[in-house]
C-alpha cells in the first residue's frame, strides 16, 4: 500500500468536511407526532411524554391530556423548553392538568397569544416561559392557592406579568383573599397583577417571598396577619397605588427593594419585631413625610429611603444601628 502525504491545509479541509457530513442530517428532538404536535418520550415505564414542537402555526391549540404511540397511551406531563417558541399566530393554547411543568422559553415571543389557563397540576414555570408575550390579555388560573405553590422561576415565567388581570375559574378577581390552607406565597406569584386593588393575607402565611406582588400598582389596601415574618426582595415594589401599611409586628426582615417605587406611600409603620431593613427597601417612597425606626433595628442598608424626597421627620433608634452610607 502507498503512503498518502496530506499538506497541513489538505488536512484541516479534508476534517471540515467530515464535520460537515457528520453534521448535516437533521438531530430529531422529538420521538413522535401527534395530530400536528411532536412529542419526546420522557419515561417509558410511567408511560410520560413532553410535548417539543408545533408541527403547524396554529392560531388555537388545546394539548391534549393523553396521546397514542405504537398501540400505547402516554400521558403528557410537560411542556418542553421552547416547545412554542415563536409561534406568532398563536392566539389561545389550553393546558390540560396532567401538565406539571412548563419549561424555559416555551412561548417567547407569542405575541398574539390573548388567553392562557394554567391547571393546578402545575408546579414549576420554566426561566422567561411567557417572555415577550406581550399581547396577552387573560391568564386563567385553577384557584388561589395552586399559584402561591408554583414556582415562577423569574417575572416573566408567570403570564399575569403581561396579563395584569388574574382570572380563576372564569371570573376576574380584583379583591384577592390567600387561603388559609397557603404558608407561603412564592416568589413572582401575583409579578406585574396590576388589576388587584386588595390583598387579605392569613396567619398561615409566613413568608413573602421575592416579587411576590412586585408592579401590583391598582393596589390600594393590604392587609397582613400577625404570621409573615420576612417580606422578600422586590415583594412590594412598584405598588404605587398604596397609600399606608401597617406591617405586622411578627416580621423581623423587611429586605432590599421590598417597598420600592411605592410612590403612593404616605404613612408605615415598622414595628419592634424588625430588625433589618434592606438596602433601598423604600427608595423612591416620594410621598413618605415621616418615618419611624423602633430601637430593634439593628441594620439598615444604603439607599433604603433615597429618593424619598419629601421626608421631612425621621426617627432613628438609639441603640447602635448599623447605617450604611447613603441610606437616607
């Protein structure tokens, strides 16, 4: 046999085109279609698919419950990361509730989507599922407590973000009352719900966690059980609509950014149990005249009152507080 000499430029062309051959059939991401939808198999053994892919821009999709494959029935539990990515005619989609994840960008940029329901068989929404959906007038959901439960992983995971009307079961809700049945209420639960004007928190409530009501601005009352003992980052903020809130004396942590833009603010009252404010905890509070810091406080971050332009009265406690730069 004859020996072949390549060239160092006959070599790196000869392995380009074998990357070029290896890499030009299509990679399926799906196993299965099903009356226009594709489907991954994802347990074979409890019978599980995902849907992946849209096979036609439909403008109206219900996803079925359960699906056939090969004489089998599987039932369908997610809905795949970027499953409806792009889909600019789509106008509804019904969810069934034998869906219990949506993942990561699985409507972005639907922007004629109008109306989506989300079943209480949910319980985690992927990073930026309804991102870009801009058009959306009506999220649907099950009841009060399936949202507190889910995990919305950033604002934009929960389509209220955009819908800013809460509906449940057909019926839009503008006074919102948490079951007792809810400890906590997780993070971005009601982001951007700006169609609230009231929330009625219970004892069994004891966390409010980060961008929980963030941009809830039709906001005018809030009334908090002596449970919450820590109110998150961000859980309030841009509620301008709010004109005074007394918060209960079980919360000992008010975090950063937590009242924010509440530009409505014109009275609060923090109580003994406090002891930390985070940073910029009530920047922006323009309406805020006065304020009083019970001696429990022990650590108040920076720019937690900046902005707060007419503040005219403040009482700072006399044990040693620690006050970071610029906080006022």
């Amino acid at each position: 046999m004859s020996n072949i000499n390549l060239s160092s430029s006959t070599l790196r062309q000869f392995i380009i085109l074998q990357f070029l051959i290896l890499f030009s059939f299509p990679v399926l991401a799906y196993d299965f279609t099903y009356n226009n939808l594709k489907f991954n198999i994802i347990s074979k053994e409890n019978c599980e698919v995902e849907i992946t892919e849209v096979s036609t821009n439909s403008i109206e999709i219900d996803i079925p419950s359960t699906v056939e494959y090969n004489g089998k029935i599987y039932k369908v539990t997610a809905i795949a990361n970027k499953a409806f990515y792009d889909c600019s005619n789509l106008s509804r989609v019904g969810i069934p509730n034998s869906i219990t994840r949506i993942g990561e960008f699985a409507f972005r940029n639907c922007s004629s989507l109008r109306s989506v329901n989300i079943p209480n068989s949910v319980t985690s929404i992927g990073r930026s599922a309804f991102v870009l959906c801009s058009g959306l007038e009506r999220a649907e959901f099950a009841n009060i407590e399936s949202i507190c439960n889910i995990y919305f992983e950033t604002s934009y995971s929960n389509p209220l973000y955009y819908a800013h009307n809460l509906y449940i079961n057909g019926g839009k809700i503008t006074d919102l009352i948490i079951p007792n049945s809810v400890t906590t209420i997780r993070q971005s639960a009601f982001d951007g719900c700006s169609g609230l004007t009231s929330i009625t928190i219970p004892n069994s409530v004891t966390s409010i966690e980060r961008y929980a009501f963030n941009g809830c601005s039709g906001l005018t009352s809030i009334t908090m059980a002596n449970s919450v003992a820590s109110i998150g980052d961000y859980a309030f903020s841009g509620c301008s609509g709010l004109t005074s809130i007394t918060i209960p004396n079980s919360v000992y942590s008010i975090e950063s950014y937590a009242f924010s833009g509440c530009s409505g603010l014109t009275s609060i009252t923090i109580p003994n149990s406090v002891t930390s404010i985070g940073s910029y905890a009530f920047q922006g509070c323009n309406g805020l005249t006065s304020i009083n810091i019970p001696n429990s406080v022990t650590s108040i971050g920076s720019g937690a009152f900046s902005g707060c332009s007419v503040l005219t009265s403040i009482s700072i406690p006399n044990t040693d507080t620690r006050i970071e730069c610029l906080s006022f």
